[in-house]
C-alpha cells in the first residue's frame, strides 16, 4: 500500500484519492483553528502561494481530537478561508489516533515515529511527502512550517 492508495474526503463531502498529486511533493498538516498554534496558517498558506506553481500541496485537514475544532469539516474550513485566508484544499474533519484513525492519518503515523511515539501528540504535527509518495520527514507541531523551507524546495528540485 501507498499513500496514492488512500482516499480523502473534502469538506463538502467530494472524495477522491491521493494518486491526484502523483508527482508533486505534498505537505500534509492536522489543523486545529482554535489552537495556539493557529498562527501557523499564515506560513503554510504562504508556502503554498509561494510554490504551488512548481507543484506543491498543502493539505489541510482538521481534528477535534485535541477539543480545539468544534464543528464539523465545514465550518473548520470558513474559519481557515475567513480568519485565515487559507486558499490551499482543507479536508473532513478526521481522527489522528486510536482505532477510529483516519486512514491517511494511521499510514503517516505507521511509517514515522515523533519524539517519543508515532502517535499525534498535538495539532499542526506537519509531513512532507516527496514527489513518489515517500515521506520525506515528520514535522513537530512546534515546528513552524518557515523553518523547513529549504527541504521543501529540495524535494521540489528532485
């Protein structure tokens, strides 16, 4: 199995298959609006803008797991466009751990481990995935999205 093997689900209910973005490197983050790290969208988005044109995506994908996203994907999403000006694709609002884990989720968190776990300790955990599928690198919540700049323009240049 691949992550190209794994199904998503937009906001709006549209589902389709992550083999969409065979070929561009994706950056793949658990969002949460109402979390102190919140303030993370604004380099994400800007990375986005920034080299979307060169093919990267920046999927979003909101979680309540840490009770900071109450609604439902939906209303995530307007909280992201309106308080956020996020343009990259948000996603359904999705389990990071445990048995009802999201599929994506449960593959990332498989194939990676964090600082102590492969468990998702907290909102804004980031993954980079390559042009192949291959995950390049987990990123920590902590991590702002700026400091890894460079290893998203490496992946692009591949």
């Amino acid at each position: 199995m691949s992550i190209y093997d794994i199904k998503v689900q937009k906001s709006d209910g549209t589902e389709y298959d992550l083999s969409m973005y065979k070929g561009k490197p994706m950056l793949i983050v658990n969002t949460a609006t109402k979390c102190g790290l919140s303030n993370q969208f604004d380099s994400l988005e800007n990375l986005y803008k920034k080299y979307q044109d060169e093919g990267l995506v920046v999927l979003g994908f909101p979680s309540n797991q840490f009770f900071q996203e109450p609604g439902n994907g939906a209303e995530a999403e307007q909280a992201c466009r309106m308080s956020y000006g996020v343009t990259f694709p948000m996603h359904e609002m999705v389990k990071l751990n445990g048995s009802e884990a999201h599929p994506l989720f449960k593959y990332l968190t498989t194939h990676t481990k964090g600082l102590l776990s492969s468990k998702i300790k907290w909102n804004f955990t980031k993954f980079l995935i390559d042009k192949e599928g291959n995950i390049v690198k987990r990123y920590a919540p902590t991590d702002n999205p700026n400091d890894f700049e460079e290893d998203i323009k490496n992946i692009i240049n591949e």
